[in-house]
C-alpha cells in the first residue's frame, strides 16, 4: 500500500477516479511495468491492456475487476459503505 512518502508500486491501485489516459500517464511517470503490474492484482495483461486502450469499458468479470484497480471505476464495496453510513 501506498504511505504518505512513498512512490507507488506494482502492488498499488490506482486512485479513482482516472482515465484510459491518465492511468496510462500514471505508470509512465512512476516508472511501472503494466504486465507487473497486472501480474501483483491478479489481472490478465490483455485485460489491462484493453482497458488502457478503452477497448473494453470493464462491465463484468476480471475487466470490471480490473477497471476498479486501475481507477476507472469506483470500487462498489466503497459506493455500498458510503450509502449505508
């Protein structure tokens, strides 16, 4: 997990929200191989890959899965507490 001083790494999320475009800026700029990446959240690569080239808008399964990692998503179980507290 990311700490207050620290550079994220290949086992961090992105934060959300983000686009296509900005989470493909996001592992430029830090540095982060994508398959890394994919590989430390339990994604398939081309899954990665067809959410940061916005081939797939991630509705179910491991692209919506992914979709949330990457930030293009809120993460439901977050929306869920939200609604409920």
């Amino acid at each position: 997990m990311m700490e207050n001083n620290s550079l994220p790494d290949a086992s961090t999320p992105l934060p959300y929200p983000q686009t296509p475009e900005s989470a493909r800026e996001w592992f430029y700029r830090y540095g982060i191989c994508q398959t890394d990446w994919a590989k430390k959240q339990a994604v398939p690569r081309m899954v990665l890959v067809d959410l940061i080239h916005g081939r797939s808008k991630g509705r179910r399964g491991e692209a919506h899965r992914g979709a949330v990692l990457l930030g293009l998503k809120p993460d439901p179980a977050k929306v869920l507490t939200e609604h409920v507290a």
